[in-house]
C-alpha cells in the first residue's frame, strides 16, 4: 500500500510551502489509495514549541488535511533511533567517533586554509576502540562508503547522484545519545513503512545521507519527490515581506480553504489549463508526474480571484457562520438570532461582491447595527432634504407590503412610476437609510432582509 507522510518541524508558523507539501503527500495517496500520515518533528527540543504543534493541527484541520492516523511525535521515538544506531555500530556499519569539539574545528579550520570543503576525515573510522581517549562520551559516525557514487531516481528532479567522495562520515547519534535529524527521519519513515517522500527540495542533499543510511542497513528506500519551494513575484524565496506567509493568516485574511487549497495545487502542478479543480478532481487527476521542476511564484491576486469563485458557490449557512464569526469580535454590533436571520436572508446578495470572508463581513455588518445606524459621508450626501421628503411618502406604502422581495419590489416600482421618477433615485436615498452607505446587494433584498420593523425604523430615523 502506498503511504505518505507530511513532516513537519513545530519551530514556527505552518508556511504555505508546508501546506503544499502536506496537500501533494495528501492527494498522491488518495489517488492511488493510499494512506497520507503525519509525523511532527519534534527533536530539537529548544526549538519546538507546544504552541506551534497546535497551530500545524489547527491550519491543516482547516485546510482539510488531517491525517489519517494519529500523528507520531518524533521525540517518542529515541529509543528506537538509538537502537538502530546501536545496531548499525555492532555490525561494523557504524562507528565511535571520539574528536572533540576543538579537534573538529581545527579540521574544519585546516581544510578550509587549505582550499578543501570541511568534511570529517574519518580518523576514527578504522582505529581501534581500545585507543578511545578516557573520559570522552562518542558520537556514533556512519561508516559511508568512500567509492563510487550515491544515486536517487527522484520522481520530479529525475536522477540526481554524488560522489561518496564528496560526503563525509555524518553522525547518527551525538554524544549525549540523542539521535541526529537525518537518522531519525530514516528510521522513523522505515517504522511508519512510508513509501514515498514528497518534500522541498531545499532536503535533496539530505536525500543522498539519508540513502545511505538506508543502504547500510539493507532497508528499502522510499520514493523521492523533491518538489520546487515557492517564491515571491520577485523570485526571491517567498517570505512575509512578499504577503502572508502563514496558513493561519490566510484564513484570518478570509480565504477559504478550499480556494487556497485549489491555488496551491495549481502552483507547481499543472492539468492542461484547468484552474478550478475542486478536491475531488484534484484527487482523481493528481500525480507526481505533473509537478514541474521549475520554483513557482506566489501570485497572490491569483488567489483572490480563486477566492471570489469560490465564495459564490459557497454554502450560504456556513458562509454566514464564518461571517458571524467576524462581526461577533466588533463590540458596536449586535449578534442575536434577528441579526443571524437578516444575514442568512441576504447571503445569495452579499457573496456576490466579495472575494474574501473578511469583505463579506464588511459588507454585511450593516445588518447588525443598532438603530439608529450612523451614516457615511456619501450616505449623508444623498439624504437631501428632497430625498427625506420622498422618504417620508414612501415610508406608509413599504408598511403595507409583505416584505417578500417581490412585495418590496412592486410597492418601488409603482412608487417610482406614480411619481415620475427613476428606479434608482428611490433606491439610492433609501439604501443611504437602511446601510448608512452607498452599496448593497439589491435594495429589495436588503429590504426583504431587515424585515419591515427594522427597515421602517431606519427609514424613519433618516428621513427626520
Ligand atoms: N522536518 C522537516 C522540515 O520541516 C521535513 C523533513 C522531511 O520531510 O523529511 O523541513
């Protein structure tokens, strides 16, 4: 069975290239019916943070990417990784290493001087244990082969190979008996029986080390799949100063998950010249095949415009939860079951307009104000003493509508004609009053929404 695994490290926020990362490994093993697991790596104790594990749970909930099993804790599982070490020392595969901090820093100093990258030179390699300085804890090195080469036939960058002479004898295990970064991903991908690791390609030297790890212990290899980091517009890795950064931000900016799920899929992989692809078609056409080797850019009017689809055909009830998740945080509104209804009555208006939670909520906190509403400028501006008059006539014949849309619609329309005018200087002056500013969906339905005791009302305060 194929089975994938996203891996992240709780040291910061969850980064849109992560949620990338965590969406291709999600949607290869869907399409091929696989699982697609998580792993948190959580060794380096000064780093990790309790806090960000729980912002890594919470973004990729939200993003609809929660693992299929449990996550694993990477630093549950030192015990294992020390064995494996151990196991890899007994049968000569492995070795104590005893340099001092100093003696590995001279070296490094001297190959530098001398024009040579800083590589261990493997003085511990062959000598015998007995000749072990007193009193020295050892590291464990990897006895990596010296000749030929390390291969990976990765699935996006093809076959990528190093010299073993290039590499060094890395450590697995330092010398307080903590396992290093490279071996743990090795063993704990072996025990999770991952099969294929679709990562950033920022890890592609890793992959040779890991390899021989691998190969040292006769274990099969997973499939590689370095895929291509995001950048800026400007091609400079994409950082906060290019935009949001953070899946977190994202959804505080009012995106949908699914609108930035269908961008990230979009940035890096490519189906003809497909742009909306719902999770659904995305897990029956993804494969790794279609990821291309070239860094994608970060466009993030793209994703808006993405956002603004999705948004008109979002779900009016949940779009209204998200909503009244926004305005129940500003203290000037009102949130009771009235204002709820008023929002749910004028969500197919309101979702229209948007391209984001956030300017949904905007345009829909008018609804929840408390009468008398204050009014903005351009609003102020067309309640003319002329206007408050024809208000004022318009006012008894509103009363008597049903208030349906249609109602409204009628009472407008013959009021405008009885009285010689247009449509839209009745609707204008009225939307003034019932907004306090100059945009809204259709005025009957915003009519129809505040329902006739809260549109008198308003109407009444405006036009006296
Ligand atoms: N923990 C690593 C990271 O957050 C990923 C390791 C891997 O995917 O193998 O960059």
């Amino acid at each position: 069975m194929i089975r994938t695994r996203f891996a992240p490290s709780p040291t910061g926020l969850l980064h849109i290239g992560g949620a990338r990362t965590a969406l291709f490994n999600y949607l290869f093993a869907r399409h091929h019916g696989g699982e697609y697991l998580l792993r948190i790596e959580d060794t380096d104790r000064e780093r990790s943070t309790a806090e960000a594990t729980r912002v890594i749970l919470e973004g990729l909930a939200w993003l609809g990417l929660s693992p299929d099993q449990p996550p694993v804790y990477q630093s549950t599982r030192e015990a294992r990784h020390v064995e494996v070490a151990d196991q890899l020392l007994a049968k000569g595969l492995a070795y104590h290493c005893y340099c001092s901090a100093e003696e590995l820093k001279d070296m490094r100093e001297q190959a530098t001087r001398e024009g040579r990258p800083p590589r261990y030179d493997g003085r511990w390699r062959d000598r015998d244990p007995s000749e072990a300085p007193p009193g020295i804890a050892p590291t464990i090195r990897l006895k990596a082969p010296r000749e030929g080469e390390t291969l990976v036939d990765d699935m996006v960058q093809g076959i990528v190979r190093v010299g073993n002479a290039e590499m060094d004898d890395m450590i697995i295990l330092r010398a307080n008996r903590t396992p290093t970064y490279l071996h743990a991903v090795v063993v704990d991908d072996h025990d999770m029986e991952i099969t294929h690791v679709i990562r950033g390609d920022d890890h592609l030297t890793n992959t040779f080390r890991q390899k021989q790890i691998y190969d040292a212990l006769g274990w099969q290899t997973p499939h590689f799949g370095h895929i291509p980091l995001i950048h800026g517009a400007d091609g400079a890795k994409l950082s906060k100063r290019h935009g949001a950064v953070s899946v977190l931000e994202f959804r505080n900016q009012g995106f949908l998950p699914e609108a930035l799920c269908n961008y990230l899929l979009r940035l890096g992989w490519g189906h003809g010249d497909a742009e909306i692809i719902d999770r659904a078609e995305a897990i029956k056409l993804f494969d790794i095949d279609g990821v291309g080797r070239a860094a994608s850019r970060m466009d993030y009017a793209k994703l808006t415009h993405l956002n603004g689809v999705y948004l008109r055909a979002a779900d009016n009830d949940r779009l209204s939860d998200e909503v009244l998740a926004h305005l129940a945080t500003r203290p000037e509104l009102v949130i009771s079951d009235e204002t709820k209804h008023r929002i749910a009555t004028l969500m197919p208006g309101l979702k229209e307009r948007a391209k984001s939670v956030v300017e949904l909520a905007n345009s829909a906190a008018f609804l929840a104000l408390p009468s008398p509403i204050a009014l903005d400028d351009k609003a102020r501006a067309l309640l003319t003493g002329e206007a408050k008059a024809m208000l004022r006539e318009l006012a008894p014949q509103l009363a008597a509508s049903d208030f349906t849309i249609a109602g409204v619609d009628a009472v407008l329309r013959d009021f405008a004609e009885s009285t010689g005018r247009k449509l839209g200087q009745v609707a204008q002056p009225l939307r003034a009053a019932l907004t306090g500013t100059t945009t809204s969906p259709g005025i009957d339905a915003t009519l129809a929404a505040l329902g006739r005791d809260e549109a008198l009302r308003r109407i009444e305060n405006a036009a006296t």
